[in-house]
C-alpha cells in the first residue's frame, strides 16, 4: 500500500477518537494526528526505506490510550531490521514494542486492531 492509510485513534482516553492520517513519501512512513476539531496535535516519522505500510489503532497496555501499530515492508527484503509491526505512542512516535510476523515480507500488507 502506497497510499493513505487512515485510523481512528483515542489518544488522550477521552472516548473521542482523533484521526491519524500516515502517507509514504519518498521511502519514509509519514504520520500526522489530528482532533475532531482538525487541529494537528502531532506529526512524526516512523520508518525510512519502506516499500509499502499498513496502518490501525490498538491499546498495547489497555489504559484506554489507544497506540497506532505501523505494519511494514522495506524497500530491500534483505534491510528487514526487524520490527515489521511497530508499535508506537500515537501521540508522540516513540517505539513501544514490536514484532516480526514472518521471516520476509515482499509483498504488500494489511493489519487490524483491537
């Protein structure tokens, strides 16, 4: 996926979600938040070298604060650093926890959260 990947994201708790809006440019895994008023409350880069992403909301420590996990596929399968499914603070960027779902991924990719 080249595109827009778009997810609904609580992150304040608040049962109101924000929207998180990622795009590939250039190789590089873009990620804006907004409100529900359309104010940007954040915007970070995940990844560099990435082929195709994926994008959704999960609450990795169940505090009501939802995180967005970025699913990716480098440019090169042999870059693979690990960490094909990110986890980060959807406010902030920061890493939170990661995971490799196979061996290599090549082909494109889609996720899902809670």
């Amino acid at each position: 996926r080249t595109g827009a990947q778009v997810a609904a994201v609580n992150t304040n708790g608040d049962a109101r979600s924000e929207i998180a809006i990622g795009i590939l440019d250039g190789g590089v895994v873009r990620v804006k938040v907004f409100n529900n008023g359309g104010v940007q409350q954040a915007s970070y880069n995940v990844r560099s070298g990435v082929k195709s992403f994926a994008m959704s909301k999960i609450d990795i420590n169940r505090d009501g604060v939802e995180d967005l996990q970025v699913a990716i596929i480098p440019t090169t399968p042999s870059a693979n650093t690990g960490n094909q499914v990110r986890i980060i603070d959807s406010l902030t960027g920061a890493f939170l926890d990661g995971y490799d779902a196979f061996a290599s991924l090549t082909g494109g990719i889609s996720i899902d959260g809670n």
